[in-house]
C-alpha cells in the first residue's frame, strides 16, 4: 500500500484567495493511500522545503502531491527537497491549482474549489503507479553551434571561444556582420557602425576556437542537449575561397550587374561580388542567377583574369555533418517591405526609402559615398519627413507590437541628416516617442535642440507625387491641423520582423515561436534567453525586437548558460522517457518518423522499434504516432491516464 502526502500552497490571493483550502484538504485526506495533508503559506520557500522533508521522513512517505503553481516554475525545487529527504524525485508530481484553478475560475469558487479537489485526486492515483526512475548520463560534446554571424551571433561566439570552448558560426551570407554592418552611425553616442563592428568581425574571422561557415545553412539537427548532430550546407560560391586571395580583380572585370542587396537596391553590384569593403571574409562568390557563364555558358572573364585560378564553375553545393552540445541561435531580423503599404505607395515611389535605405546613403561606403541625394535624380533633399511606425503597432496587419528601434533611429538619422545638409529641413510623424534606454532620452532632446527637427503626433494618410516632390497628406492630432508637406525625400521607420527563413529554423531545431513569429523563450522573466527545448539558447532580435546593446547582451547571457551546459564532459539525461512493448509493436517505423530528436531506431533483426534513452526527451510524440499503443512514457503511461480520467 502506498504512503501519499499532499501538500497545499497558501499562496495568498493566487490560490487561498479563491480555493477553499481546508476543504481541499478535508478531501484529500480521505482519499485512499494518503496519509498526511496539511497546507502552509509558501511551500517553495525554505521553511516550506523543510516541512515536506519532515514529513516525509516522519510519514515514511512514499509519494508525494504538491498543490501549488506550474510545475514549470518549481518541480526541480520540490523534487530536490523530496530527493533530500531520502525519496525517489520521481514519485513527486504537482498539481497546478493556481493557472488551472484559482486563475481561471475567480468568479466561481466553488467550482474552482471542487476542481482542484478533482486534480488532486487524479495526480494521487497517478502518483500511486509511479514507478522510481534513474536518469541515465550521456557525454557532452565539447563545441557549440551558433546559428547566425550579426552582432549578437558574433558576440557569443567570441564569449564561448574566449571561454575554451570550441565554436562553429554559421551565417547564410557571404560575410559576417549583420544589419549592423550596413549602418552608418549608431545611437545615442553617435560612434561609426563600420569602425567598431571590424575590429570585431575581424576577431571572430581570427579567433582560433571559431569556425567560421559563411554562405551556409543548418539544413538538420537532430540529437538533444549534450549531443546534437546538425547537418551543414554550404552554397556553392563557384570561388575556392581556400586560394582566393581577395585581391577584387575578378570583380572589377566581370560586366554582369545585380541590385544590391547590401544596399537595399539603392545600387548595382557585380554578378561576383562581395557585399561591402569591409567584409568579412573579404571574399567574392558568384551570384548563379545573373552569372553569364552559368546561366548561358557566355563570358568566363573573372576565371580568364584571376591569376591563381581561385574560379571553380563546376563547384556545388558541399554537406558536413558535425556534433554540438550546445546551440545558440541569433538569426536576426528583417524589414516589413514597402510594398505593403499602398498609401504610401507601395515602394513605386523612388524617392521614399526605408530606415535602412537611409543608413547605406549616409554610409561613407554606401551608393552616394556618405551624401544624403534623392534615389530619383541624385540632387540633395531640403525637405525631409521620416513617418514612424509604419507597420508596427497595427494588429490588422499581424505586427502588434512595438518594433523598439524605430524612434531612437529616426531621431538620429534626422539628426545625421542635418549634420550634412545644413540648409535642410527635417520633420518627424510619430504617434509615441519610446525612448527607454540610457541616454536615449537626452539624446531624443539633443536631436530637437540641435537640428530644429520638428515633430508631428500625428498619422499620415497618404503620399503622392506632384510637381518632382512626394506629397505627405497628414494630421497633427495636438493641434488638429491637417499637414502637407512637399518632400524632397521621405523615410518610412518600418516593422521589424522575424528574419527570413526563422519558421523554417524553428522547425528544424524544434522549438516553438511566439504569435509574432520571432523564437519564443521558455520563460519571459526566469528563462528569457532559453528554449523549452534544453540545450538551444536565444540572442538577439531572433527572439524580439531589440538594440545594439541589448543583443550584445543577450548573446553573452546565452553564451554564459552554453558556457555552462558545456563545463560537464557528462549530462544527466530524461529519466521519464519512452519505452516499446514489443509484443505489440508492429515494426511499422511511425514512431521514427514522429520524433523530433532522432532517439528511435527500427532493429530489423527483431523487427521492433527500439529507442535510444540518452536522446529521448519524453516529449510523447512517439505515443501519438503509434497506431498498435505499443509506446508508452515512464510514469505516464496509457493506464495511468485512463485512472486519472476517472477521478474527474
């Protein structure tokens, strides 16, 4: 016979606040093989650890019920404090009575009150089948992946390499760096993007504990925390970047142009080309689309001109396959397009750009060479209105949240825009100012003060072109006049969304998205830079909307907890995983193909699935799949299930 003791959480207005307590614990005590019940005010506090030791060791309790919160918040604290008291940590299970119970049924206590009751009664069953589990070990690979080379994805590679760990980089482009390798200047202090983000690309490309994989995706991961295997594919660059020299000849000669991409249109570049002069790798690769050789078989002069013979036309697409312990992924961000925003006009419009737009023309190494000139006709703008919020904020449109950046940008580029033309006149749509860092307030007022920009609360309608100019139709809801302003140049503060591709990322690391689409961590407060899927970590605007320095820290909170997965050469594996009964299993390979972290196997010997202990995350997937119910999880297996369905 079982020895079962519940626990009840107090917890003030959370749970006392709506349960009945002492009727909770009336009924839980008749029921059979419980032998202790009591409730006290926190039991996740140290006094409230004790008391469930002492009354495990006084009770000889076998199994333990805590009504209480998540167990996502704290059932490692109370199975530790189990295990203390001489217990399996497995026989402990929670009952959440604060999200399922109090929370949601406020207005009914009563009701509240006699579910909880039914919970309690359920876990009890359940707990009474429990069998004591053993977490099994695993070695951990001693190397992280990194998943995007931007700022933040730099910063923690170099914060795991300077930590004696070994780290694979990989970045889709053909260089490191970012979007902020395409800004000019960065707020508030006004420092040149280019002169301190070098120094660091550079660092990274040096950094004797960093592979570097540019032009190159993760196209697999498999494995779990301690020992991923991650499929890499690197694009053919139709270089040998092992004998390129980077002396920019080829680039010089080649007569196909692209748009840039680098420059968000505002200019060409060469069918071989290398994003910008600081570059990093300073390295072409050639662009298949728009390569006369590869798409008609005409041409060949970068290979005729390149001395070394660095040109590979028959260079394809190279696979590797390597192990991690740890994965961080900083995969970035990406504008909303002009083009969904017909009114104003839907980027047909030369003359109105987005912010990034704006930062290559101020950029020294940008189309103009630093200039602020109109895309239409080259001539320098006088009259220039940057409109704030366009997408963000707008739950039509699926972008409900703030985009963070967007004000503190706008006030310096209309800043750097006066700075240049100083005859010119800047004017500002916003419908808030969100200025929240250190400094960026002052630095919002110095802009005002300094440059005489003028700012409007106010939305905009509509733009329209007349007479050479881009008509911006508005209304200054302060005074409630209604603007308009003949622009030279107008610059759309745009959303920033998850980067292209991050849905397609999420699905082959297994982790899950917010509604927004960017990384969802596992707890906004106590995880934020963590998965639910242990082992991978966050940084950066893969997670929200975020500044240059908040990246920075982020990535190094995320190489800090990589850091420390990879300081044990062994791990403590899942304890509550899968097993196969044999006897029904039909060898049909469903439950292989449903899970997500390759822990099962078909032995074609036996003809029966086996699964591999050390990679199961007990995640159920495989339960789901099977059609012969030959998969169970330890400790929660289908019997179990169906006696806590009938305690409610």
């Amino acid at each position: 016979m079982r020895r079962i003791g519940v626990f009840c959480c107090w917890c003030g207005s959370n749970i006392a606040g709506v349960l009945d307590l002492d009727l909770v614990l009336q009924e839980a005590g008749k029921l059979p093989g419980v032998v202790h019940a009591e409730y006290y005010k926190y039991f996740c506090s140290q006094p409230g650890q004790d008391m469930i030791e002492e009354a495990i060791r006084d009770n000889e309790l076998d199994g333990v019920v805590i009504a209480a919160c998540s167990p996502g918040m704290h059932e490692g604290t109370f199975r530790k404090a189990a295990e203390r008291a001489g217990m399996n940590r497995f026989q402990l299970e929670i009952v959440n009575v604060r999200e399922q119970c109090s929370w949601v049924h406020q207005l009914d206590k009563e009701a509240a009150t006699e579910k909880a009751i039914r919970l309690i009664a359920a876990m009890v069953e359940k707990t009474k089948q429990n069998e004591p589990l053993t977490p099994g070990t695993a070695p951990v690979v001693q190397r992280a992946l990194v998943i995007g080379a931007g700022i933040s994805g730099m910063q923690a590679a170099l914060d795991i390499a300077d930590g004696g760990r070994e780290v694979v980089l990989v970045e889709k482009e053909p260089s490191i760096g970012g979007h902020m390798a395409q800004l000019s200047e960065t707020f508030p202090t006004l420092d040149c993007s280019q002169c301190i983000m070098t120094p660091r690309m550079v660092e990274v490309a040096q950094h004797e504990n960093i592979r570097l994989m540019t032009y190159s995706n993760v196209e697999e991961v498999t494995g779990s925390v301690g020992n991923f295997h991650v499929k890499i594919r690197t694009k053919a660059a139709y270089v040998d970047r092992d004998t390129c020299t980077g002396c920019g000849l080829c680039i010089e000669k080649c007569p196909a142009k692209a748009p840039s991409e680098f420059s968000r249109g505002l200019e060409t570049r060469k069918a071989i080309y290398v994003n910008s002069p600081q570059a990093v790798p300073n390295q072409p690769v050639i662009d298949a689309e728009h390569c006369m050789y590869l798409t008609d078989g005409k041409c060949g002069v970068c290979k005729k001109v390149c001395e070394i013979g660095a040109i590979d036309y028959e260079q394809t697409d190279r696979m590797e396959e390597i192990d991690v312990g740890a994965i961080v992924v900083a995969t970035g961000y990406d504008l909303y397009e002009q083009e969904n925003f017909p009114e104003f006009g839907g980027g047909e419009i030369p003359d109105v750009i987005d912010g990034l737009q704006f930062e290559r023309l101020n950029s020294a190494s940008g189309p103009t060479q630093g200039r602020i000139l109109r895309p239409s006709d080259g001539e320098e703008p006088k009259q220039i209105v940057f409109i704030q919020c366009c997408g963000s904020r707008d739950p039509e449109n699926g972008v409900a949240y703030c985009s963070r950046i967007c004000c503190m940008y706008t006030g310096k580029q209309a800043m750097l825009y006066k700075h240049k033309v100083h005859d010119g006149q800047a004017y500002v749509f916003y419908m808030d100012i969100r200025a929240g860092g250190k400094g960026y307030e002052e630095f919002i007022q110095r802009g005002i003060e300094e440059t005489n920009t003028i700012y409007f609360r106010g939305r905009v309608s509509r733009l329209y072109r007349e007479n050479g100019k881009v008509m911006v139709s508005g209304v200054d809801t302060l005074s409630g006049e209604t603007i308009e302003i003949p622009a030279d140049m107008v610059v759309l503060a745009t959303a920033i969304l998850p980067s292209r591709g991050a849905a397609e990322v999420a699905d082959k690391l297994n982790i899950p998205t917010s509604d927004s689409g960017f990384f969802a961590e596992a707890h906004v407060k106590l995880r934020p830079v963590e998965t639910q899927r242990r082992g991978i970590f966050l940084a950066g605007c893969g997670q929200a909307p975020k500044d240059i320095p908040d990246s920075v820290a982020q990535a190094g909170c995320a190489a800090s907890k990589a850091l420390g997965l990879l300081a044990s050469r062994t791990l403590t594996t899942e304890a509550q995983v899968a097993v196969v009964d044999e006897e029904r299993c039909a060898a049909c390979g469903m439950c292989v193909t449903a899970c997500p972290y390759g822990s099962r196997t078909l032995d074609e010997e036996r003809n029966v699935a086996e699964v591999d202990e050390s990679l199961c995350e007990g995640c159920g997937a495989c339960v789901a799949a099977c059609l012969n119910k030959a998969c169970e999880l330890k400790n929660l297996t289908s019997r179990q299930i169906s006696t806590m369905l009938g305690e409610l």
